[in-house]
C-alpha cells in the first residue's frame, strides 16, 4: 500500500464484507464495499474493473473520466472529500 500521496482523494471509510453464495441473495460469493459515496464514482449497475495490489486492491475506472473533465466535475459534484 502506497498511503496518502499527490493525486489522491480520500473519500472516507468504507465497511467490507465478504459476502458468501448463498447467503442474503448472494449468487456468489464476492466482496461488498459499502461507502455511500461510492456512487458519485461508479454509478448503480456500471460496470468496472478490478485488480490486486500489494496490500489491497484499485479500481479501474472508465477512461471517459481521464478524457472528459466536465463528466469528471458532474460526478464529482456533491461528493465529500475528506
């Protein structure tokens, strides 16, 4: 894990679960990363990608986000930064 560096954002704490299949509707079994801001970042039933990093793991987001900085401020808009 690299911590706080330039170019980061913290957006707050997040509860982590690992959801099991089977369980509470689950199909199978996967992490559930729960932040209400979350959101403002990857909109309900966007899909994205995952990886594994030393001591933790990234999202990928789309690269509209790296391409188009007013789609960047409307999501951005609302959300608190900590």
């Amino acid at each position: 894990m690299s911590g706080p560096g330039e170019g980061k954002i913290k957006i707050g704490k997040a509860d982590i679960y690992i959801h099991l299949k089977g369980k509470s509707g689950a199909n199978v079994t996967h992490l559930d990363i729960e932040i209400p801001s979350i959101n403002k970042i990857i909109k309900p039933g966007e899909n994205t990608y995952v990886g594994a990093k030393e001591g933790g793991i990234f999202i990928g987001l789309k690269k509209i986000w790296s391409r188009e900085p007013k789609n960047l401020k409307d999501r951005w808009e609302g959300l608190k930064v900590y």
